[in-house]
C-alpha cells in the first residue's frame, strides 16, 4: 500500500521555491533509551529523515551530548535534550512534530510517556506515534489535540478490514529483481542497512526503491510500504505484496529493497514469514550482529547463528542469501575485519558492514548475484 503522509502544519508549504520538498521540523522523544535497542526508531532518524528535520533528541541520561556521536557516527549536530522544554529551548521556538521515539516491545505508553506526550500537545505540537496504541482512540489524547488544534498521526494504524488485501499471485507481475534485508534478531539494523544500500544504488545509477514494512521506515519517509506487525495475519502476505507491486509500478524500478522485520527463526516477531511469503524476494541480504549473544528482548534465548538462519530461510522460501551484512555491536573494528572474512570463507558469499565499511560493497553484492544489473553502472560512470 503507499503510505499516505501525515497533515501538513498549519501555515507550512509542500515544496520550496526550487521544488525541493519542505520537511517539518521535529523533536524525538527517547527518554533513556537513545542508541539502545528500544531506541530505534529514534536511532534510525537522527541517522535518516527524508520527512522531518530532527532538531534534537530528549533524553536525560545522555543531555549535552551529540546524537551522531552517541550512535557511534560523526558529530551531526543535532544536541540530545534533558526534556521537552530544554528541546523548545534549544531549538528558539516550538517545533511542528513530537515524535515518540521508542519501540518497547508492549508498544504502549507508560504513565510518565503520557504525561510527556499531553505536554507537547499544549505546547501546539502535533505527534508522532509509532506505537501499538492508537492515541486517537484515546478520549484525554483526542481532545487535547482538538484543544490545541494539532494532529496526531498514528503510524501503525491499519487501513479498515474491509479495503485490506489478500495474497492474489500479482507479484509474478514484477519483473525486477526483489532483494529484502532479513536478519537473526530483532533491532539488528536490517533498516538501516536497507536504507543504506538504496542510497548505494541509486547513487551508482541502479534505479532502487525502498519498501518498509515497520514504523521507523514510514516514520522517515518511506513512499511505499505497511507496519506489517500491525495487520491481521489473515492479509500480511496480501498486503506485502501489494506494497511491492504498487513500487514496482509507481517507480519502475531496477531493483526494489524489501525491509525485514524479526528474524524468521524468532519466537516472538514472526513478520519475516509474511515478508517472504508476500513480496517472494529473489534474494535475501542477511543481518546479523557476532558480537550478540542471546536475543535482545529475550535474554535466556540464545541468538541464531548466520549459518542456520541462513539455512531456514532458503528451506521456507524460494530464494538464495547472497550475502551477510555486520551489526558491528560490542566488537573493535579489527573484529569487524575478522567476522567479515570469517562469513566469507564459512559461507562463501560477500560480508560487509554497512554503517563501517564502503557502501561499494553492497553495491558490488548485489551486482555479483544480479549481473543484468552491471550496465547500469557503466552508463553512470560516462
């Protein structure tokens, strides 16, 4: 399904005088969870917004500090914040968006969150929820909004049962090639990594599109796409195929990028199945993190390893992993270096790190398993 844009603020235009698209200035709320696992949609946005420009990041045990450096990246200039008022502060006037930057697994708000979130209301900011709960079904939530005149946009809200879509073999119909970014875990990077590599093509001449399927991508802008975790089992396979179909026509695209969610060995966030089911990728990159031990939400259940998720996902679905990307957590550079040419050799097939190393290299994997692909960067390159 393409993703429908949240309401512009009042006043604001679409587009500046050159065309280029206005992005809303916004705040990401991530209270003691900023470059943690359950800080990813904050993470993914302080890395990526072609939606908001993020002006800052609340959280109060990292206040003062840098968000790129907190993530491990460079200095991006964007100040993490002790709270909302110390964030109005430091950006001279109220911000047009209050994102809600966490993912807890219950995707729903605590008590002191919905104290936060009623606060950035009265002060005439609309919100961002990413959530499992909708905040426009909420009584106190809606009416402080119509208060104050501000909307709030629930990102993972479905679109009503009766305009859902079922699995209807449509994506035969693609005829380019479909890679999605799976991984062994959930939180893992297979965002970002996705995010990266459609950059990499595109930059290269490979015409890529990206297709998210959680909150964080449609959060940063992705056009196509649906929070799969949020959509009655009965419709995911449909609904992804949907997605992708709609990129495939609305771009004509050389490749089209799939975002993984969970991992399809996970027992809890089994969405990878309808990902694989649904837009029948002809390849999978696959995430993994060496450096993580057991599952992050769940930590008596120990982490798969690359070889056996690999061989899961090429035993459920018709498709062939062609690489292996590195969450680089919890190891040096020279580890990186070493797990690298370990799933090299173990695996033959390319490794890499996306947010480390060249994003050649995911160039070069896609190219090595898609050949047809290769003249497009020579027409680039003239």
């Amino acid at each position: 399904m393409s993703v429908t844009p949240p309401p512009e603020p009042a006043g604001a235009s679409a587009h500046t005088p050159t065309g280029a698209p206005v992005r809303s200035t916004a705040v990401v709320y991530c209270e003691a969870n900023f470059g943690a696992i359950d800080g990813k949609t904050a993470n993914g946005l302080v890395r990526h917004s072609e939606k908001y420009e993020i002006l800052s990041v609340i959280d109060s045990e990292k206040s003062g500090l840098d968000a790129g450096v907190v993530l491990g990246d460079k200095p991006n200039g964007i100040p993490i914040c002790a709270d909302l008022a110390d964030a109005i502060a430091a950006a001279g006037s109220v911000p047009e968006f209050f994102i809600f930057g966490m993912a807890p697994s219950s995707g729903m708000l605590s008590p002191v969150e919905r104290l936060v979130v009623l606060d950035a209301i009265s002060q005439g900011m609309s919100v961002v929820n990413g959530l499992h709960e909708f905040l426009n079904d909420d009584a106190e939530f809606a009416a402080a909004a119509a208060v104050h005149g501000v909307s709030i946009l629930d990102v993972r809200r479905p679109r009503d049962k009766k305009d859902l879509r079922m699995f209807s073999g449509r994506i035969a119909g693609v005829t380019c090639p479909r890679i999605a970014v799976l991984g062994t875990d959930g939180a893992i990077g297979k965002r970002t990594t996705a995010t990266i590599l459609t950059q990499a093509l595109n930059d290269h001449g490979i015409r890529a599109v990206l297709v998210g399927t959680g909150q964080t991508g449609l959060i940063q802008g992705a056009r196509y796409g649906v929070a799969l975790d949020a959509i009655p089992c009965q419709f995911c396979s449909g609904e992804m195929e949907t997605a992708v179909v709609e990129a495939f026509e609305g771009e004509h695209p050389d490749v089209i990028i799939i975002e993984g969610q969970g991992a399809l060995s996970h027992p809890a966030y089994l969405t990878s199945s309808f990902i694989l089911r649904g837009s029948r990728p002809d390849a999978v990159i696959l995430q993994h993190a060496p450096g993580r031990l057991q599952l992050g939400d769940f930590p008596d259940v120990p982490m798969p390893t690359a070889a056996s998720e690999i061989n899961l996902i090429q035993t459920f679905a018709d498709t062939k992993v062609i690489g292996v990307t590195i969450n680089h957590e919890s190891l040096t550079d020279d580890e990186v270096t070493a797990a690298i040419a370990q799933y090299e050799r173990e695996l033959d097939i390319p490794a890499t790190d996306a947010l480390t190393r060249s994003p050649d290299r995911l160039v070069e994997m896609v190219c090595r398993a898609f050949p047809e692909l290769e003249p497009r960067l020579a027409d680039a390159a003239r």
